[in-house]
C-alpha cells in the first residue's frame, strides 16, 4: 500500500430547487470539515486525531475547483475535489473509503457547507487526473542519486500560497520559506529524515529566476481574509552541489502530496513541482 495518496473526487451539485442560492469562492473549510466528517464515519477516533493533533497534519485538502456562474452551483457542471494523506495508514484508509459503500464511494453524497453532491468517481491515478496519484517514500528519495540534477526547480502554486514569517502572513515564494516548510513536514512523516541544514542550502544558495504571480485573497475562520500567491515559479542554485541538490529536488517532488505554507488542510498551498 502507498505511504503517500492523492485522491480527487469528482462531484455533481444535487438540485438545489427553482434558484440556486449564492454560495462562497473559497471552499477550503467545508473541504476540511467534508473530510474529517467522512473519516468520522470509518473511525471516530481517526477523525479526532486529524483534527486535534498537533501540526503538521498528515493530510491536506483543496478548495472545491469548478465553475460558478453568477457565484452559484451549476447542477449540470461537475467539480472537483482533492485529498491527499502523507503516511502509509491515512493513505489506506482513503482507499478504503472509495470502495462500494464507503462514506467516498461513487453514488455517496457528500456535503460541502450545506449543500449535497453526489461523487460520481474517485481516483487516485495519475492517468485518469493531473492531480491525482499515490507514491511512497522510497520512491521520492531516488532523486538523491542522480548524478547531475538539474539547478533549476519549477512549481505550479495552484491556489494561494502564504507563510507565517516574523509575526506576519508573507505571501511570497522566498526559497528559505517554501524549502523549509517542506522540510518539515517530510521529517514529520518519513521514515528517514533530512538535515536541518537544508534550510541554510535553501537560504543562501536558491535565487528566484523567474515568476509569474499574482495575490488571490481567501475568506478564513471568524470573517478575516488571508492573501496568497498563486502562479509559478522558478528557483536556480547559485551553485551546483548534488547532495543538497538532490534533497531540494526530492521535496519538490513531495510537494504534489504536501503541499507548502500555511493553510494546507483547508484549501491553500496546493502545489506541483513542473520538472
């Protein structure tokens, strides 16, 4: 069974009557609390767990993805959503979920901030969905033996990416943030870990060479707004050195499971390496 899941549902809106009512841009809340309540119904002390353990948490989700005509639900579009676990149990245990009868079964509903879906699929291959698949650890760690990697590491950030810097949100991609927030959550879940001074190759030696940004704004807990950046980027080593190389190029891959930033478990950092 794979360490790392990435699952992606595909929804229909179930009739909402003669009006759709308006709905909110930014799902990533319901997303999480649609997740937990799924899990709830498999194992409740699973679901306790994911949502009172300590960060960082081994799963994340993404807003709900699709059209919203006039900020309402389309009853004849389909939408996507995506959840992803970073160890070997969750990973099963979402798998689980999607077989006949399971609370993430094809035919189930599913409620996002009150309002039903139906799932129509659920899959976890990356031939079916780009942002769909399944990995493990193992796998990602193969990169540390490359001869020459590349000096170059490109990411999609597909929905607003922001840090927590100095007592203050930052939205920007500084490579110390991005690499250090993905160092930390591959220490939390893998079975081997890497050294902190990771950190520092990321600090002083990675250079933006190329971005195309731009700020999207969230609604988080209690009204407040939360901006991110979203786009693409391009960091390049100012110096080449396989060892470090390898580790930034490893992460990078991870990040398609992990995430980056803050928010990953409601909506934000969704994010893919472009190698």
């Amino acid at each position: 069974m794979s360490e790392l899941l990435s699952l992606v549902l595909t929804l229909r809106p179930n009739p909402a009557g003669d009006e759709a009512p308006e709905v909110n841009l930014w799902w990533g809340r319901a997303a999480q609390q649609a997740f937990l309540a799924a899990v709830h119904r498999e194992d409740p002390d699973l679901a306790e767990h994911l949502h009172s353990g300590e960060p960082p948490r081994p799963y994340t989700v993404s807003s709900l993805l699709g059209h919203f005509p006039q900020r309402r639900l389309d009853p004849n579009a389909t939408y996507t959503l995506r959840f992803t676990a970073l160890n070997g149990g969750l990973a099963e245990r979402l798998q689980d979920m999607t077989r006949p009868s399971g609370p993430l079964a094809p035919g189930q509903t599913l409620e996002l901030d009150r309002h039903p879906f139906e799932i129509l699929a659920a899959t976890a291959d990356a031939g079916e969905h780009p942002w769909a698949g399944r990995n493990d650890y193992a796998d990602l760690t193969r990169r540390l033996t490359q001869d020459a990697p590349a000096r170059s590491l490109a990411f999609h950030l597909a929905s607003p990416l922001t840090f927590h810097s100095r007592g203050r949100n930052l939205p920007l991609p500084l490579p110390d943030l991005f690499f250090t927030s993905l160092l930390q959550r591959w220490n939390a879940f893998a079975p081997i870990a890497f050294p902190q001074e990771t950190r520092r190759y990321a600090a002083e030696v990675l250079a933006i060479s190329r971005f195309d940004l731009e700020s999207r704004a969230v609604h988080i807990k209690d009204g407040g707004l939360r901006v991110g950046a979203v786009g693409r980027v391009r960091f390049t080593a100012l110096n080449r050195d396989r060892y470090w190389l390898g580790i930034l190029h490893t992460l990078a891959a991870f990040a398609f499971y992990a995430g980056v930033g803050l928010g990953t478990t409601q909506g934000m950092g969704q994010c893919k390496s472009l190698e």
